[in-house]
C-alpha cells in the first residue's frame, strides 16, 4: 500500500483594480504644466503612468512614487500614494504578494494638488 501525498501548495491570482488618490501634486509641478496634463487627460480619459517604491524615502519607508509614462510627460514624477493606502501596499508588494501590472492617471485637479490614478494589481494567495 503506498502513502498518501501530501497536496502541493498553488498560488492563485486574482486580478483587482482600485482607484486612489495621488498627494503631493502641487509641491512638483507648476500651475501650467498641472493644467497641460489635466486637459490632457480630459481629452485621453486617461494618462498612462508607473508606480515605484521608495524604499529610502526619508519621510516614510513605505511610500509609492506616481510617475507619468505618456508622451509628452514620460517619466514626470508627479506625486505618492497616501500614506496610508501605501503602508498596506508596500509590505505586500515587497514580499511578491502583490504585483502592480497597470496603472493610469484618470483625473487632476490642478487647483487641489491631487488627483486619482487606477490601479490594476494582481494577488497572489496560497491555496492547498
């Protein structure tokens, strides 16, 4: 009679898509440039861009870098993740819980210093 073996461990994706705000707007880009971009997306719906983590942000360890990635603003560091949505975040990410496969600037308020960008993320979980 042979042992039983024992089931293997998979990991299941689900794909989840949320929108949060982006702080900090005012604080790198002038009043000008913020009203370009935001008739841009106006006219688009939408602006492509990427997220990175800043590991080594001196104001905080868990914070998440919003930066444009579409003609003519490619690589326009334009603000963060809140604080708060990135202390959830981050963790996960850095641990591969999380991977970020898609994320667009959907509004700008230049007047606020904010706006909202789309995140599309993939969660991996553990499953017997």
């Amino acid at each position: 009679m042979s042992k039983p073996q024992a089931k293997k461990k998979s990991s299941k994706t689900n794909m989840r898509t949320k929108t949060f705000s982006v702080v900090g707007v005012g604080h790198r880009i002038t009043m000008s440039t913020l009203n370009l971009i935001a008739a841009k997306i106006k006219a688009e719906g939408a602006l492509g861009c990427v997220l990175f983590r800043e590991r080594n942000n001196p104001h905080d360890e868990n914070a998440i870098k919003v930066v444009l990635d579409d003609d003519p603003y490619n690589e326009l560091h334009i603000g963060y993740l809140p604080r708060i949505v990135a202390a959830v975040i981050a963790p996960k990410w850095d641990s591969g819980k999380v991977e970020i496969t898609r994320a667009i600037l959907t509004s700008l308020e230049p007047r606020e210093g904010e706006g909202e960008v789309r995140v599309t993320f993939s969660i991996r979980r553990k499953t017997a």
